[in-house]
C-alpha cells in the first residue's frame, strides 16, 4: 500500500519501552489523575514570574542565513538548520549569536546523512549524534563536522526521538515498529543496548488515522500534532505512552514511578483523546489533549485543548501565557521543544515581526534592545525559556 506523497502530517513519536527495569510500586507524591473529558476553569499567568528567559539574536552574514530551527543547544553553542533539508548545521556562540561553523556532510556515502531528524549535542566530548532514520542511523561528527563513527541500529529499527541519558547513553523511542520496545537505552560509543523499557499497556493504539483513495491506490495520513514522548526533567526523564493510562518518570538507576494517570482509560474511548505532556516546572504542569479525529476533505482536525497542574493550587486549569517582554498580550506556546534539562522548550522569534513591534513601541527590556539592532531581513532570534535555578 502506498503513502501519499502529501502526508499531512509528520507521524508522531511515542514511547513505550523495557525489559528488566526496575519500577517502583510507589506513587510520586505529585502523582495526580486528568480526565481528558473534563472541562477546566481558564488561568492566564505571565511566563517571566515561573521561567527565565535568554534572548540570542543569530548573527547575518553571506555564509550564515539561517531560519533558526534550533537542534541543540550546550553552554558555549547552538546547533540549528534550515526548515529545508539542504543538509546545513550552523554553530552560533550561544553568549553573542555569533556564527562560528557551517557544516554539511548531506550524501549517500556511508559518512553521511540523508536527513537530519535531530541531534544531540555532546559538548564536554566535542560530538554531535545526528539522527537520520530515514537510512536508520546515528552518525557521529565532531564539531568540525569530520565523522567519528556510525551507531549500529537493528534493520528497520529507527529513533525519530533520541536525548542524552547520561554522559555514556542515549535514551531513545522508535514509533513505527510495534513489535518491539519502543523505549531503549543505548551505548553512545557503538549502538549496543544497553536497556529495554516497557510501559505497561493492553494493546498498542495509534495516534495517526488514514484513509485509502481506492480510485488511485493512495492511501493518505494524517497524525495528532508531534509531542515529545521522551521530556528531560531535571534528573530524570517523563516517558510518555500515548496507549497506556499512565505517564512514568524514569530516573538515572532506571527507576520508573507513576507521575500521572489519565481517565476515562484510553483503551476504552472511540474516538481515542490523548494526554500528552509538555513543559514540567517546580510548580506547573503544562500538557494538552489531543482527540483522534480528522476530516481529510477539509484537512483539518485533532481538536486540542491546552492544560495546566497547579501543584500549590492542586487544581487543573485551561491557560494562557504571556511573554512579559511585549507590552501588547502576546502568548507563549507551552509546547515542549525538549534540549535539555536546563531548556525546556526554544522558539525562533521573526527579525521582521520584532522590528516592527518595536517601531509599534510593543517591546520592552533586552527583547527592545535587541531588535533595535536587527534589519527585517535577519536571522530570527532564538528565545530559551529555561528552568529556575
């Protein structure tokens, strides 16, 4: 059966995972259960009083144009490319934006990539993991861009998600093979497992749908919006399943305890309505549901709805944020964009759309300084919204 070239939608990551790890018979004590069916009382919060913020205005040169898709980031570095897959990494110094390297290694050879999906930066050993599951493999470059090693991968076994697990590891998800654990653990030196994990859950649920235009043998896709089934969360890591009731914390000893559960059990709804999770703070609790509904007449569906745990208040709300740094209400997008656990999620801010707040006096603080400086034409600016210390 074929795919239609015009898939709406990029399939979405899940989790699941692991033999032989330990999980815990105890509850977090912030464990806490959502119904996905309820309807919550609004809160709008402003995101500087509960995250920091960093501005990095992306330098513009000839040799660095960039559209700011961040894809990694460390202390001294950014990595980011194009939305295009032309192949381009740029290194920016993550204090003045400044580029400092242009990396390409796009081919077919067996040192280089097709795609890039993700990286994952390595800044203490100078090595970025490129993800590339289109050829199903992990390539390893130093920062230079030479190539150090490929990580063996099973055949047919990709990870469309893949974060540090430590400075030895890697923690990764596949979606798209089901008759195997999705959740996996493997050796950053060569590929090696190093540990399955396995969510409990009575049988695996898709997040996408499809539907078959018989007339000319096509068959058409369309997945809920793409989540991050694997968020870094200070020590630990949140997995998420969208077929199963529970979402689990996951800790360096592999270690797994319940975190949240969701009801009416997932098993049980058609249409299914998913829980999916986002950005976790000391306080709040950011995460949407997501109904496995779509019209492909009209292209639109996968209805969602935006929540928020308050762990002081114990209560669930529907909210907005807003970025303190525009006097005009301009909402942040709670999505988690997961680097690391010091960021929890990055957006790439337009030159031309500051420029023009500020000429419209709707900019304050270093977000105004910056755009002072800034011609329409560009490179955006990267903002981090990074947890509290």
């Amino acid at each position: 059966m074929k795919r239609a070239s015009t898939i709406l939608a990029m399939t979405l990551s899940v989790i699941a995972g692991c033999g032989g790890c330990k999980q815990s018979g105890a509850q977090s004590e912030d464990f806490i259960t959502v119904d996905v069916t309820a309807s919550y009382p609004k809160k709008e919060l402003i995101l500087q009083d509960f995250m920091d913020v960093e501005y990095i205005p992306l330098e513009t040169t000839d040799e660095f144009i960039c559209q700011g898709f961040v894809l990694a980031v460390g202390k001294d570095i950014i990595l980011a490319k194009n939305w295009a897959n032309d192949g381009d990494i740029f290194i920016f110094d993550r204090r003045t934006g400044k580029g400092l390297k242009k990396i390409n290694r796009k081919g077919q050879s067996g040192e280089e990539y097709t795609n890039i999906q993700r990286i994952v930066l390595d800044e203490e050993k100078g090595e970025m993991f490129v993800d590339d599951h289109f050829i199903e493999k992990i390539l390893v470059y130093d920062l230079d861009g030479n190539f150090k090693r490929s990580l063996k991968q099973e055949d047919n076994f990709s990870f469309p998600h893949v974060l540090n697990f430590g400075s030895e590891n890697l923690i990764c998800n596949n979606y798209w093979v089901t008759d195997k654990p999705p959740f996996t653990i493997i050796s950053k030196q060569d590929g090696s497992l190093v540990k399955e994990i396995q969510i409990p859950f009575k049988e695996k649920i898709s997040i996408d749908l499809y539907v078959t235009d018989k007339v000319n043998n096509m068959t058409y896709g369309a997945s809920a919006r793409t989540y991050n089934p694997i968020i870094p969360n200070f020590d630990s890591w949140i997995l998420v399943e969208p077929s199963s009731d529970t979402l689990y914390r996951y800790s360096p000893d592999h270690t797994m305890v319940p975190l949240i559960a969701r009801t009416p059990p997932v098993q049980s709804m058609n249409p299914e309505i998913f829980l999916f999770l986002s950005i976790l703070t000391d306080r709040y609790y950011f995460m949407e549901t997501v109904k496995k509904e779509f019209d492909f007449g009209t292209s639109s569906g996968f209805p969602a709805t935006d929540l928020m745990y308050d762990r002081q208040k114990k209560a669930i709300f529907r909210y907005t944020v807003y970025n303190d740094d525009y006097s005009n209400k301009i909402s942040v997008n709670m999505k988690s964009a997961s680097v690391n656990d010091e960021i929890a999620s990055w957006q790439n801010l337009e030159a031309h759309q500051l420029v023009a707040a500020r000429e419209k006096g709707q900019l304050k603080g270093r977000l105004k300084e910056i755009a002072a400086t800034l011609d329409e034409e560009d490179n955006p600016v990267i903002m981090l919204i990074k947890h509290r210390k």
